[in-house]
C-alpha cells in the first residue's frame, strides 16, 4: 500500500472517530474504545494518531471536552455541575481540577470575570475605542480549503481533514498558516446552516486541480483571500468570545470609524494553535474586509 492509499485508509477511520469524540462527549472516551471505533489495535492506533495529529487522542478529547465548558460557561447560565457533566467529567471536582489546570483559573471564576466580560461591558458602555483595531493592508493569500457547514466552533473539523489531505501530499498544517473564511450571518442564520471554509496557505509543489483523497473524502479546493483593506483586532480569549467581539467591532467600531464595510466575507487568522493554547487564551486576528 502506498503512502496515498495509507491516508485515504486513514481519513475515513479518522473521520470516524472524530464524529464519536463530539456526539459522544459526555460519555467515557478511553482509548480502547476509541481504537475499536477506529478498527485498530490501541497500541497501533495511537501511535498513528499522534503522528498525523500531533496531540494525542487523551489531549484532544480533553481539549474539546473544555472547549465545549468554556462555550457553555460564556453563553448559558447552565449550573457548573451540570456542564461538568455534559462535558464528559466525572464530577465537578474533576472538571473544576481540569479546568484550572488548562486556564489557570476555576469555571466560576471565568464565568465571572472572563475576556467576555470586559467585552460585554464596553458594549454597554458604548465604547468604539475599548480595544485597539489597526486598519492594514492583506496581501492576496492562495489557500487549499475545505468548506464546513454548521456551528463556526466545530470548524476544527474540517481543518483536521486539510490536515490529512496535506498528510497523504507529504505536507505537515502545522507549518501552514491558517485562516477562517465566515460566510454566513450568524445573528441571521440558523447555527445548523452556517457556512465557512478553513483554509491553509498552498505549500511548495502543490499545484494543478485539487482531489479528495477519495469518492467519500472530504472535497479540497483552491481558495484564494482577496487582498485590500481590512480592519484587523487581536482576539485573545476563547472562541466562545468571539461573537461578542464581532458584535463589539460591527456595533460600535464600524459606526464610529469612518469605515464602510465591503461586500466580502469576514476572515480570521489563527494566531496560535488551539493545541499549543488554553482553550481561554487563543490568539486570533479578526478582520474586516473594508471598502479601498
């Protein structure tokens, strides 16, 4: 079998597996069990695991598990105890543990005092100059992309399947920058009918038509940014935050700015990797694609 069939073996047991860890997150994730979902023995499944993520099945299990409490801690006054639960913890002991170990910090503080706090609170005040916003030039950005439909926190998905495409083409994401393209409302659009695309920059030798690795892969194409104008702020936060951030930028700062929006979709670069982060301190550049 050569290295392309290994991967198109691969992305199917992935994707298989990937769709269990987030139906199944309030449930026991062990390895064994995550193996057998897979079709592999545990001990050979890991190690391919970690080879084409680079984050162990136990890392991101747990990753998503607080990725998941933090979006419920931000957006619903869900009891703790119960989000521990819905998040796969055992207990809130445990989860409360997990999580201050991740964040530094414990659930109810966070919920308290978070980045989305100070977010809410300069909307309340009205503020157009609570975070600083820098007007720069992007230069055009050729991208390899998948497209994702549903809710913009699980986008994370289809950047894994880039990662096996780029994988089975000898090609590590990790040494890709990476971007978001949001093409839907969601203030307008049922979460179930968001659209966006995730998107690499194109790496040396890849050129030509791009294809899935196979007839039920996911389908890979040529994406290109557009370059020009855009209105830029670092998020530094969670994602669960981040909607509170464009509500900040599109209702305070677009008005008082001067600015007018172009008719292009909203794009955001990935700063740091969600596996090197805490799930409340990624770093992300939001951008507004504005009028020349």
């Amino acid at each position: 079998m050569n290295q392309r069939e290994t991967w198109i073996e691969y992305d199917e047991r992935f994707d298989a597996v990937l769709t269990y860890i987030y139906d199944h997150l309030d449930e026991p994730l062990d390895l064994i069990r995550l193996a057998e979902v897979a079709g592999f023995s545990p001990r050979h499944w890991h190690r391919i695991f970690v080879s084409a993520f680079g984050e162990s099945l136990s890392a991101l299990v747990k990753r998503v598990r607080l990725q998941r409490a933090v979006s419920l801690l931000v957006s619903d006054t869900m009891p703790v105890r119960r989000i521990a639960s819905e998040c796969g913890f055992p207990d809130q002991s445990s989860f409360t543990r997990a999580f201050k170990a991740a964040t530094g910090t414990t659930p109810a503080r966070f919920r308290s005092s978070g980045t989305h706090v100070d977010l809410r609170m300069a909307r309340a005040r009205q503020d157009p100059d609570a975070f600083e916003v820098r007007v720069r030039e992007l230069t055009q950005v050729r991208c390899i992309a998948a497209r994702h439909r549903g809710s913009y926190l699980t986008i994370d998905r289809t950047f894994h399947e880039l990662r096996v495409w780029l994988a089975a083409h000898g090609h590590d994401l990790a040494d890709q920058d990476m971007y978001g393209v949001y093409l839907s409302d969601p203030t307008r659009t049922p979460e179930s009918d968001l659209k966006s695309i995730a998107c690499a920059t194109v790496p040396p030798g890849i050129s030509g038509r791009l294809e899935p690795l196979s007839p039920d892969a996911a389908q890979v194409e040529s994406f290109t940014i557009r370059g020009g104008p855009y209105a830029g702020l670092t998020h530094i936060g969670a994602y669960a935050d981040m909607p509170d951030t464009y509500a900040w930028l599109f209702g305070h700062w677009v008005p008082e700015s001067g600015r007018r929006l172009a008719d292009d979709p909203v794009v955001e670069r990935y700063i740091s990797s969600p596996q090197d982060s805490a799930p409340t301190s990624n770093a992300v550049e939001l951008l507004l694609p504005l009028v020349a």
